[in-house]
C-alpha cells in the first residue's frame, strides 16, 4: 500500500481524461499514477515530464534505457510495469530483460548500438556524467535529439524510481519483480 493513500474513483475529469489517453482500454489506473494524482499539480507536472509519447527514439530503444534505470536503481514497482506492459512490443527477450536487472550487462544479449545505450545509462546513474569516450560511443548510434532524449529518460525514470520507493509502492498484481534483487 502507497504511504500516500492513492485516489480512488469516481475520478477528477482531469484525471480521468489522462487516464484516457495514458491507460489501455479496460486497464485500471496504475497506484503510482493514482498516488501522484492525490496532488493535481503534482500530477501536472508529472505527467508533463513524461516520455511515452513517440519521440526521436524507436520504442525498443527507449524501453531498453526505461528498463535499465529502474533496474539499476532498484525499482521493481516500474521495471515490472514496462517489462510487462511493453517488454514483447520492444521485442526484448526474457533473457534481455533479465540482463537489464544484471549488475553487469551480457554484452552478447545486444547490438552494438544497444550497448552503447546501456552503459550510458549505467553511468549517468552510477557518476552522474558521460567521459568523451562513453558520448562518442552513444553518438556513434544516436542524432543529438536521440542523444538527449536518452539523456532525458534516464532522468525521468531516476526520479519515478525515486516517487516509487518514497511511496512504497508494492508491484502492481501480475506484474513482475527485479530477477536480481527479489525486491
């Protein structure tokens, strides 16, 4: 359960109307989203921030960024939602969602390009900053905008890892757990 008991229907036009255009027909409104939108500003600015909307990355890329943050910083609660929810539209095998919960990634799982994707995000995480070799690698497979989008990910998903584990949110049902950590 949310530390900050989650809104519950009947909701907020505003609400609502985001879960509309956010949630799959017939899917209830995620905790997270519910907990966050106890605050509508917090929800505003929130949402605002969001990156699923179709930007300069192709899904399967940005999925692989989403899914190595929240791993990487522990956040079952997350990891579990975009494994699930968009894991076989990313076309990431279960031996390559597995490797985003690694402490080291299995390069062999991965294209060049991916890689490339996967150890910047481990060390925006881990120093908060790319060396000109780790940029140029990343720059060798991405456009500038690409390049700030990932940038722009692994920001956002830091801090929804972040709201998550403030909030104490337990995975939704079905969803699952970190392999690495069981958390």
């Amino acid at each position: 359960m949310s530390r900050i008991a989650p809104l519950e229907a009947p909701w907020p036009d505003w609400f609502a109307e985001a879960m509309t255009r956010t949630m799959p027909p017939d899917v209830p409104p995620l905790a997270l989203f519910r907990s966050i939108a106890t605050s509508e500003r917090a929800w505003t600015k929130f949402a605002a921030g969001s990156l699923l909307d179709k930007g300069p990355l192709p899904l399967r890329e940005r999925e692989i960024v989403i899914d190595r943050t929240t791993a990487r910083c522990g956040c079952s609660y997350e990891w579990g939602i975009h494994a699930t929810l968009f894991g076989a539209r990313a076309e990431l095998s279960a031996a390559q969602l597995r490797d985003t919960a690694a402490p080291a990634i299995d390069r062999s799982l991965w294209s060049d390009a991916e890689v490339a994707l996967l150890e910047t995000t481990d060390a925006l995480i881990d120093r908060k900053r790319l060396d000109d070799e780790e940029f140029e690698h990343l720059r060798a497979h991405c456009s500038d905008d690409q390049i700030l989008e990932v940038i722009q990910l692994v920001a956002f998903y830091h801090g929804v890892s972040l709201i998550c584990g403030a909030l104490a949110l337990a995975p939704e049902q079905g969803m699952p757990i970190l392999p690495s950590t069981g958390a």
